[in-house]
C-alpha cells in the first residue's frame, strides 16, 4: 500500500500483510499510519529532516501592471526565446532542479529564455537561473543587447517564506511573487532602451511556478 512504502522510506516499521485485524484494531493501525504519514511531511515542510527535493515544472514570468504599461508606451514588446512559450505579457519556462525543504537553499535552471524589443533594438534574457537562499530568491541569466556578447548577471530579486510558498507531499509551489530588477539589469535595459522598464523599487515580473517533486522522499535523510 502506499501510505506504507511511505513509512518505510521515513524508517518507520508498518507490517499488515499477512496480518488479520479485527474491524477496530485495523481502524487504528491505519490511523497510526496516517498520524506517522502527516508528521512525516509536516516535518520535511518544516525543515525538519535535510536533504534536497528534485523539482521539474514551470515558471510563468508576467510583467507587472506597470511594467506592461510603460513598455507599450514605447512600442517594446515581450516575446519567448523556443522552449519557452509567451502568452499575452506572460512567458513560460520549463525547469529542472532541486530545493532545500526549509527553503534555505535551491536552484533551479529555466531552459528557453525572453525578448524585449523595439525600435530597432532588443534586449535578449536566456539560460536564466532561480536561486533560493534564506530569506530572498534571485535570478541569473546571460543578458544580450542587440546581439552582442552575452554576459552572465544577477537580474533580479526576489521574497522568499513559507507564507508564499505552497507545499504539498508531491508539489511546490508559488503565485505572484515580485521580482524586482538589480542595478545590472536596470543598465542593461537603459542600453537598450533608453530607460528601465520600472520605477525604482517597482516590479518587473509577477512570477507564477509550480513543479513536481520528483523524489518526495526518497532524496531525504532523517535527521
């Protein structure tokens, strides 16, 4: 059963096959199993028990209000570097990655990347990168304007607790975190454009994730 290769993974011992139970002796076994269960995952939530969580999903970058307005006043539009796809002012990208359960540490590489062009210029965001250390998240990324050589910045931050992060025993996940540029980024656009997207302060990316665990216990270690 499941609930049991669950417990064994955790250490525990769970033994009912070949078991006969009468009807309240099984109830409270199974009752047992699912307390060990649900304090299991309220500790890998917690932080409880180390190890890394193997992720893979996506990430939704969608401009701020703002962002969006100031863009269109001077004609940049935002496109999707293949994988990543856009969809109105919102671009998607697949990753892969790990994260730490207590939201202490992580990585995650996007694969893809995005595009800001107009009048006659572009600004190209690819092999971007999320980051996760206590408290704050950010993200790298190689940066190009106008098709000259990439370098590799630090283009934005980002809050990170528990209160935005959902969890479940197989998910993580979050909805409109704010990024906010960095001092590079902000150049790179005024390169490109004359101007940064934002006012200071101000988001660039509302950012939507979700992704899979794809090892809900296994990669984990009791403490």
């Amino acid at each position: 059963m499941i609930i049991s290769g669950w417990a064994v993974r955790f250490g525990w011992s769970v033994v009912t096959e070949g078991v006969k139970f009468s009807g309240s002796k099984k109830r409270l076994v199974v009752l047992s199993i699912t307390a060990a269960v649900a304090l299991g995952v309220g500790a890998v939530q917690a932080g409880a028990i180390a190890g890394s969580l193997n992720l893979r999903g996506k990430g939704t970058f969608c401009l701020s209000p703002e962002a969006a307005r100031n863009l269109a006043a001077r004609s940049v539009t935002f496109e999707a570097i293949a994988p990543a796809t856009v969809d109105g002012t919102c671009v998607t990208m697949p990753g892969a990655g790990t994260l730490a359960p207590d939201l202490t540490g992580g990585e995650v590489p996007l694969e893809g990347g995005m595009r800001f062009q107009g009048s006659g210029h572009r600004l190209d965001i690819t092999r971007m990168s999320g980051h996760v250390r206590l408290n704050e998240g950010y993200n790298t990324a190689d940066v190009a304007v106008d098709g000259g050589p990439a370098a590799n910045l630090d283009i934005a931050h980002w809050p990170v607790s528990m209160s935005r992060v959902s969890m479940t025993p197989t998910t993580v996940s979050m909805k409109d975190n704010p990024l906010t540029l960095t001092d590079a980024a902000k150049a790179a656009f005024a390169q490109a454009f004359g101007a940064g997207p934002t006012a200071e302060g101000q988001a660039l990316f509302l950012f939507t994730g979700k992704a899979e665990i794809t090892n809900p216990f296994g990669g984990l270690s009791r403490p």
